[in-house]
C-alpha cells in the first residue's frame, strides 16, 4: 500500500427509498478517479458507516472494486463496538477483496490505553490487509498516544495513521518519534495544507467528494513545492471545508455534491434532509464556492 496522496473518504449514496443508488455511487467514484486520488475510504463517519448494513457495505466494496478496475486501493473502515466483530468483519473484507483497512478504537465504549491496544492488536492479527489506526480523540474520546503507537507499529501491518486529533504539533511529534515507519494522513479538511506543509504524506478528504479536483490540486503543488499556488486554491476553498468539522457533515457534504452534480442529498435517517434557515445558510457558501471556483494549474502531470 502506497499511503500517499488524497484517499476520499466517500458519501454512501441513498434513494429517495432508503436504498443504496449505485448509480449516483458509481458516478461520483468515476469523478474521483479522473481528478487523480489515490484510493478510495468506504464505510467511514461520512459515508454513514453507523448506519450501514454489513451487506450493504460489501455491496459498495464490490461495485467500488469493480469501477476503479483495481487501479486504485479501496479502504473500508472498521468501527464496531466488539473485538469480535471487528475481527469478523476485517476477515470478510479480505476475503471480499478490500486493499486495506481503515481502524477506529472500539466504538460507545471508553476503552483505556490497554483495551484500545489489545482492540487494535486482535484486528491486525486476523488480517494480512494494512491497517491505518483512525486517530480522532475529538470525536470518538480515545485518544491514540505515542506511547500507544510505540506498541503498534512492531506489527508489520500497521502502516499508517489519519490524524484527526486537531493538535498540528502531533505530525511532527509521530515523525520525530518513528520516522517514515508510519506514514501520517491529514484526517481534518481544515488542517490539511498546513499538515501537507508539516510533514504528512496524504489527505484523507471530505469535500474532496464534491469537489475533487480542487483538492487534488493542492495536495499535488504542495508536493511539486509551488506553495504559493496551493495557498491561493485553500483560501478559496476554506469556507466550504469548515463544512468537514460539523456535527452535520454527512448533510453539508451531501449539500454540495448535489450541487456540484456529484451525488444527491439522500441522508439515511435518523440523519434528516437539510431544510430552512440551515439549508439556506449552507447552500449560500456552496454557491459561492461554486461561482468563484478558481482556475486550476495543470496538476495532473505533476
């Protein structure tokens, strides 16, 4: 596994009906792999993993595996609230052809360091799949120590982390402490260029799901060095990224790619339709986004 570059953490795509739309799937994942990302996340916090079925998740394997053709490395997130289960399903996922697994701690319980570990270290060894520990003490309360990842990379498979704690120190403090061992992904859309510039060595994106050249573009000039061009595209996209740190993100991003004709804004409930004052206010930003959407430097031969 290569973990560099921009891995979408994608949006499941729902019918009116409360049923997976393969389509609009089929078409957004077709607009990522043209705007050159890496790799795809599947089953993540955006992609309504809470709500989704485990047969449900394989069928978006299975089409996602099937429309990239395996040229890029599809991810699916495990977040279960067992070891069993988290165990069970990192298995099938092998089995079903995923190129790797994204690994939360275990999910409604508050696991100490030493839970957490032993979580991480029962997954890991039912697997040969290469694992990125999801670390976002923000929103999930268990925070992935230094001392705990001292433990976790003597296991081969653990390769990477998405950083997500909102501490920009913490890139460099993973790179002083383990070097390149483990490769480090900007897991917060607001942070992401200032984490490129420190040091990691991809983005895993939310608004890369409507807009995923934009964002593809950044991560490339930052990596060509040309600064100042990244700076000028992250300024403008600033106000829609905010979008990433809200407790409505699946709907603010699901907003966008409508609007941007990359998806709908079908949400799985207990997840409503934006509606109102709120619907308004967001579609405002998108809409501005969309009108003044600068011209983008030819970052695909970089």
């Amino acid at each position: 596994m290569n973990w560099q570059g921009v891995f979408p953490a994608v949006t499941t795509k729902f019918t009116a009906d409360d049923e997976l739309d393969m389509a609009a799937f089929r078409a957004n994942i077709s607009a990522q792999v043209a705007a050159g990302v890496s790799g795809i996340i599947l089953g993540g916090t955006l992609g309504e993993a809470s709500s989704l079925s485990n047969q449900e998740k394989m069928v978006l394997l299975a089409e996602t595996v099937a429309e990239t053709e395996g040229k890029l490395p599809v991810i699916v997130n495990i977040a279960e609230q067992t070891t069993k289960a988290a165990v069970a399903l990192a298995e099938e996922l092998q089995a079903r052809g995923a190129s790797g697994l994204m690994l939360l701690p275990p999910m409604r319980y508050a696991a100490d360091s030493r839970e957490t570990l032993v979580y991480f270290q029962a997954v890991a060894a039912a697997t040969s799949l290469p694992i990125m520990i999801y670390n976002n003490p923000v929103d999930y309360k268990i925070p992935v120590t230094l001392e705990m990842f001292a433990e976790l990379i003597k296991i081969p498979n653990i390769q990477a982390v998405k950083e997500s704690s909102r501490d920009i120190g913490y890139i460099t403090r993973l790179r002083i402490a383990f070097g390149d061992r483990l490769k480090i992904l900007s897991g917060v859309d607001t942070l992401a260029l200032e984490s490129l510039m420190m040091g990691a060595d991809g983005w895993v994106a939310g608004l890369v799901c409507a807009f995923p050249r934009e964002t593809v573009a950044i991560f490339r000039l930052v990596q060509a060095g040309r600064y100042a061009e990244a700076q000028a595209i992250y300024r403008w996209f600033i106000p829609v990224l905010e979008l990433d740190v809200h407790p409505k993100l699946v709907q603010y991003i699901k907003l966008a790619e409508a609007m941007t004709g990359l998806g709908t804004e079908y949400v799985r409930a207990p997840r409503l339709m934006l509606e109102g004052e709120e619907r308004q206010r967001i579609s405002e930003i998108i809409s501005r986004a969309i009108e003044t959407r600068p011209q983008l430097p030819d970052y695909v031969s970089l």
